[in-house]
C-alpha cells in the first residue's frame, strides 16, 4: 500500500495527527517509531499532579511484596521505573 500525506503547515495539530498516522503505519509494517518526535503538552498543575501520581505508584510498589519492580529506595528512580510511568502518560493511558 503506498500513501500520501498531505499536511498543512499552518495547522499544528493537523502535523500531530500526521506524526500520530505515521506512528501508526511504523508499527504496523514492524518498524521502530522512536525515531518518531513526541510532545506532550501540559500545565503546571497537571505536571505537579503527574509527579505525584508517579511518587505515589512507586510507594505503593515498594509496600507491594508481589511487585519486584521496586524493591528499594534506590529502583524508584531508576531510568527503568520513570520511563515506564513517561511511556504511559505519553501513550494516553492515566
């Protein structure tokens, strides 16, 4: 299947959509889309809120004995831990 993408530079979401399209088609040909640029967008509150749900998510894993992502202090600011907590907030999941 071959396509083409018309993107109109005077619509900024229109260029996200088209990133988000091409992301799409990446995956589904089994390509690697990290070369892919990702934003995301968001205030203040909605950061400190995000902080904190990810300070409270990695708590939580310490206290749990059946999570072995977290087993001390020091795994809960490992790259590892903070790059799964980005990948979902960037993906769209809450």
């Amino acid at each position: 299947m071959k396509m083409t993408l018309v993107v109109d530079t005077d619509d900024p979401k229109g260029i996200d959509h088209a990133w988000e399209m091409i992301a799409v088609l990446q995956k589904k040909a089994g390509r690697n889309p990290t070369a892919i640029r990702y934003t995301k967008e968001f205030g203040k509150i909605e950061y400190i809120k995000s902080l904190r749900k990810y300070v409270r998510e990695q708590v939580d894993a310490l206290k749990d004995s059946n999570n072995d992502s977290v087993t001390d202090v020091n795994d809960m600011q490992s790259l590892r831990n903070t790059k799964t907590f980005a990948d979902r907030i960037f993906s769209g999941e809450k």
